[in-house]
C-alpha cells in the first residue's frame, strides 16, 4: 500500500507534515509559504462554490480563494483538509 494508511475503514494518504504550499495575500501583497494544515477547502456544486482559504500570517486577514480542479487536485494531495458543502435534496 506505499503511503496509504486505513482509518475507520476509509484509505487515506499519508503526507509529510513538511507539505507547503506558496500563497500571497490579496489584501497586504505579502508573500509566504503556509503548511498544509494552515488551509481549508471546500468543495462545492460548482466552480463558483469550490475554494480554499487560510489566514495571512502577515497581516491576519482572512483569505478565500477559487479553486479549480488542479488546485483542488494539488491541496488534497498535499494533505490540506477538505470539507465538502452539500446543497439540501
């Protein structure tokens, strides 16, 4: 199984905790390298509902961004936790 790990009967993938992605802060231009565990994504319905966010370290503003299939494919790679939003049926 390599890097795969069970828990509860769900396989997952086990990533390093070094795991760090480049971002920048649309509000302070700053620019910095975030763990994976400073991320959040969201998959929605669509695209316009599909983000990822994380706190500027620099200036301490929350930060939402739109992801697309590959950044979706990257951050849950990488080990970011991702909740997925369901609409009510």
């Amino acid at each position: 199984m390599g890097n795969m790990s069970v828990v509860s009967g769900v396989p997952t993938v086990v990533v390093p905790e070094s795991v760090r992605f480049k971002a920048a802060c649309p509000e302070c231009r700053a620019r910095f390298e975030l763990a994976a565990a400073e991320f959040r994504l969201a998959i929605g319905a669509s695209s316009r509902t599909t983000f990822y966010s994380f706190t500027c370290p620099a200036c301490g503003a929350s930060v939402r961004r739109p992801a697309g299939e590959r950044i979706v494919e990257l951050l849950t790679s990488g080990g970011v936790r991702t909740l997925r939003l369901h609409t009510g049926v």
